[in-house]
C-alpha cells in the first residue's frame, strides 16, 4: 500500500462505529484507573497485584491483561512478566530476579512503589522515569496506554512499531539511539499530522493499524532501517546479489500481487532518500518528489535534479532477485517517457529494498538503444469491433 491507499483507508474506517464497539471497553477502563488510584496502588495488597489464586475480580494484573484486552493485548507472555505471581505448582507467590528482596512483603512494597511512580511519571511526560522503570517494556506501555490514552499508543510490541513504522515510510523519523518510547511518538506524530486522523483517539489509531492499514505483521516478516543506500555503477551482471531461498508449495497469486506492490513502493521510497541525500550533499535546494503518489500515468516515479539543476526522471524497480534473474514489466507510459526524456531518464533497480542496506543501480535510460533491451510484449488492450 503507497500513499493514496492509506488515504483510502482512512477514509473507509468508520469512526462512529469503532466508538460504538469499544464504548464498554472504555468504560471499563475508566472504572479501573478509578479503581486503582496511586493512593490504592501505594498501599494495597499482594492479591490486589498478583495473579495465580484465581482471583479475577479487583485483580490489577488479571484485569490490566484480560479484562482490558481489547484495549491492546499483552497476553501470550506468562504471569512473570508482571513480576511477582501466584503459582499454582509451587503453591508459593514466585517473584523474578528484578524484583527479589528478602522477603516477599519487601519485594511487595518495592513492586507497589515502582508503579505509582511509573504512572506519576506518565501524567507528567517524563520519559526518563519511565525508562528507568524496572517494569518490561510490554508491561510499561499497557500501563501507560491504559492510565493515559491520550497520551500513550497501545502498541506494545516494539517489533510490532518497525512494522508500522517501516510501512508508513517513516524511516527517516527513527534515529539510531531511539527506544521504543521514542518510536511511539514518531506514530503519534504521524497521526496527529494527518487532517482526518488527528481527530481519532489513540486506541481507534492503533486498531486501524493493526486491522485496517497496514494490518497486522506476519510472523516471518523480518523489517529493517535504512542505514545506508548504496549506488552501483559498472556492469550490471557482474554485480552479485544472491537470490533468497523460495519456499515449494502452492502459489498463492493474490499474495504474490500484495508482495510486488509492497516491493515496489519500498523500492521507490529508498530511492526517494537517495535523491534526498544527494542533493543535500550538492547543496542543490530544490528536493526531489514521488509524483507516482499522486500520477501513476506519468510514466516515471520520481522528479529529481541534475548537478545543474536539470529535471532527471526517473523510473524504479524493486527486486530480491540476483542482475541474472531480474526481469520486470515496463507500462506503454513508461516506455512513452523514456523515449522522451532521453538521456534526463533513469531507470533505477533497487536490491533488496527491505534491508538496512540497499542497492540502487543506475541503468540509465537503456531504451535509449533498445538493442540493449529485449521488449516482449505480454499484454493486449482489447476493444472489440462493432462489426
């Protein structure tokens, strides 16, 4: 999905009814930070925190993992995540190494003070205290998401926020020392910056991603910054790009659609960064753009400059594929273009525009001498005669 499929899907999430939905779910969230003030949480009981005993009601982390669920979910983890817990086999409160104290009134006490402070410091924006809270980082977020919607995305799973964030094309937001507080924030900003989204509550943001735009991650989806994006010149099949393995089995087409569209649009996105940086290092001024977001008849994807300040067009195409096995499809428009444009058109190749470092060869504009090129037609527009 590029740009305009995300306007389509914003436009398509209906935001009344979400409300509708989740209006008992808020309200019992509301009930529960009520419930469990600082003041209660300061002072209340083991069986008030701990889960295990098959206490349900009045439970913090029984209520804050299963009650609130659809809130965001950090179920799948065992009771350890919260730190201290009932177990059932040992018939004995377990508590884990961070939070291990003499005893369990003290490691107790410790927990209680930990956690009033971590919501203090969500109220007020502090991050440092945040980070330095011995809480896990699903376990913060649930807390912080749930005392503070406003404020804080139900998103839990840093994994999770790269997928997002990498498919959002937000990559250039991320630096190197960001946490997953920071990543958060690059969301946020994205959606409060969006004219019909900054309107949505938080949760309603979040259940978009994960079910509307761009759905949930697969499990065997790897997701990678750019670091770098590297140019190669020379001979093209003498550059050497290994093919990824490929798994036997039935092909599934509509996949395989999904697939090269995202490839594509990764690919036209890298290359975009490149452009940006080049001319940032020329002290050109003017910044290239992707008219493919909103022309996909032009021809080309991207509007760039020349050393001399010259429009250069350009055409990408992604692939995983090594230079010998690389074919791809070319439009009568992108043909059209590239005998126009002349020695101004490039075709740009991107390798592996998923990884943190990809490569982008310059071809030129080889239709220039379509001896160079083998062009199969594969596809006919039909209309049929009257006659």
């Amino acid at each position: 999905m590029g740009k305009p499929d995300l306007e389509l899907a914003v436009k398509s999430f209906d935001l009344k009814h979400y409300n509708e939905q989740f209006k008992l779910a808020e309200e019992y969230r509301k009930d529960f930070v009520y419930r469990f003030s600082v003041s209660r949480i300061r002072s209340m009981a083991i069986d008030e925190y701990a889960q295990g005993k098959g206490i349900k009601k009045d439970n913090f982390t029984y209520e804050l993992e299963w009650r609130l669920g659809s809130l965001g979910k950090i179920s799948g983890a065992s009771a350890k995540k919260f730190g201290i817990y009932y177990s059932q086999t040992e018939k004995d409160y377990v508590v884990t190494r961070i939070w291990k104290r003499d005893s369990i009134d003290g490691s107790i006490s410790v927990l209680r003070h930990e956690l009033a402070n971590l919501i203090e410091a969500g109220q007020m924006g502090d991050f440092n205290t945040i980070r330095q809270s011995p809480f896990s980082k699903m376990v913060k977020g649930k807390i912080l998401a749930t005392y503070f919607p406003e404020k804080y995305l139900s998103i839990f799973s840093e994994d999770h926020i790269d997928y997002f964030i990498h498919r959002l094309f937000l990559d250039e937001k991320v630096h190197r020392d960001d946490d997953i507080l920071d990543k958060r924030q690059i969301l946020i900003e994205f959606k409060n910056s969006h004219p019909i989204m900054k309107r949505w509550p938080l949760h309603a943001f979040a259940h978009f991603l994960y079910t509307v735009y761009p759905g949930s991650p697969s499990k065997d989806e790897t997701i990678s910054y750019i670091e770098n994006i590297e140019l190669i010149t020379g001979d093209f099949y003498s550059f050497d790009e290994s093919n990824p393995s490929t798994k036997n089995g039935k092909y599934d087409y509509e996949a395989n659609s999904k697939y090269r569209v995202a490839l594509g649009e990764r690919g036209e996105y890298v290359a975009l960064q490149y452009e940006k940086k080049q001319l940032l290092a020329q002290n050109i001024r003017k910044k290239p753009f992707q008219i493919s977001l909103e022309d996909d008849s032009a021809g080309y994807d991207i509007v760039s400059y020349c050393s001399d300040g010259t429009k250069k067009y350009i055409e990408v195409k992604a692939t995983n594929s090594s230079p010998k096995d690389f074919r791809f499809y070319l439009s009568s428009n992108e043909l059209r273009a590239a005998r126009s444009f002349g020695d101004k058109y490039h075709l740009y190749v991107v390798f592996k525009p998923n990884c943190s470092t990809p490569k982008i060869f310059d071809l030129g504009n080889p239709f220039i001498d379509e001896g160079l090129v083998n062009l199969i037609p594969v596809t006919y527009k039909v209309h049929l005669s009257k006659n």
